[in-house]
C-alpha cells in the first residue's frame, strides 16, 4: 500500500471513524456502524465501499448482513498508525463508542 493513498482514506471524519471503530472491535456490520456513526445506511456503505476499494478493508456476508474488518493484507505500519490511533484517541470516538454499546445491549442488530 502507498502511503498516500492510506492517508487520503483517512482524511475524511466518517471513514476515519468506521476504520477507528473496526480497528477496536476487530470486526463490525453496517448496521453496528450505523448506530455508532448516526448516519443513513447510504451514507455508511458508501464510506465502507471507498475503504474497501482503497484496500484497507475487506468484508464478508453472512445472510443479509456484510461485516467488515481490516484487511489481513495490510503493511504493518498501516495496522500500527491505526492502532495507536485507536487507542489514544478515545475521546474522539466516545459517542461512537456509547451508541455501539447501546445498540449491542439492546441486541437490535444483526
């Protein structure tokens, strides 16, 4: 993976919070990260699809649901920049992280 292209993926506050999320919780649907994110489904997957095609995520459907999660084929620097992101940067992704929890206790999602 070319640095610049991992960056410009970053760039944008939804993708980069999808990523941050996935990168936390190993693996998310849509529906997880559209309760997470408050955002309309189009919205979402279209940010998961621009991942997808930069490579950074990969998916799998399991019945009517598609989960994501990082792309095994990812350098190891890619995997760290997003660790380390994830990880000191809880703030950033706090309301996130509530709605996730919220959706998941009330077990409304796949």
């Amino acid at each position: 993976m070319i640095p610049v292209v991992f960056y410009k993926c970053l760039s944008e506050d939804t993708r980069l919070k999808c990523l941050l999320l996935i990168t936390l919780k190993g693996e998310l649907c849509v529906c997880d990260l559209i309760s997470a994110l408050q955002l309309s489904q189009p919205k979402v997957s279209r940010h998961l699809a621009e991942l997808r095609k930069c490579g950074i995520l990969s998916d799998q459907r399991r019945g009517k649901w598609v989960f994501y999660q990082l792309n095994q084929a990812l350098p190891n620097w890619s995997l760290e920049v997003l660790k380390l992101t994830a990880k000191d940067n809880i703030q950033y992704l706090r309301d996130c992280l509530t709605h996730l929890e919220t959706v998941k206790q009330l077990d409304h999602c796949c």
